[in-house]
C-alpha cells in the first residue's frame, strides 16, 4: 500500500501552471493589502475618510451608469438609475 501512496512533491507537479499563478497572484495581492492597511492606519483619518468617499462613489456610478452592479445592489441601482444617465441614453435621444 505505500509503495502506490504519491508524496506531496508528485501531488504538486500535477497542479497546473495556471493554478500556481494564480496562487501567487493571491499571495502578492495579500502582501500588497497588509502592507497598504499599515500606510493606511498612519494616515489623517479625514483624509482617508474623504478617500474612501470617492473610491466608493465611483464605483458605485459606474455600476448605475453601465448597469453592472453585483446582484445585491441591483435593488438599490434599479431605484437611483432613473434619476443619473446610462449608457446608451445618448444615442437613444439622437435617434428620436
């Protein structure tokens, strides 16, 4: 029976390349976040609130604008967009 037992090396091997480069991926983006939350945590909390403030409204009329909100916020973007533009409202008025 442990003569046909694989080790973890062989395991390993059979992953495939895509795999271990996301894998790396994650683990580069995990550093990057530690290391952005300490700068972070220095940093004037006005500042950082006012920050936070246009990283949110921004992606949040960019989901009303191109209507590619999560599936969460779908109830939400479907009560604000009639009151912001979309895409495609302007060349649906040229056409009219």
């Amino acid at each position: 029976m442990f003569l046909l037992a694989t080790s973890a090396l062989e395991k390993a091997q059979s992953i495939p390349p895509a795999t271990w480069l996301k894998l790396g991926i994650a683990v580069a983006a995990l550093i990057a976040a530690v290391v952005v939350l300490r700068m972070v945590a220095k940093m004037n909390k006005i500042v950082l609130g006012v920050a936070v403030f246009v990283v949110v409204s921004i992606f949040f009329f960019s989901w009303v604008y191109n209507r590619n909100e999560p599936k969460w916020m779908t109830p939400i973007v479907e009560k604000i967009a009639p009151f912001f533009p979309s895409a495609g409202s302007y060349q649906q008025k040229q056409t009219r």
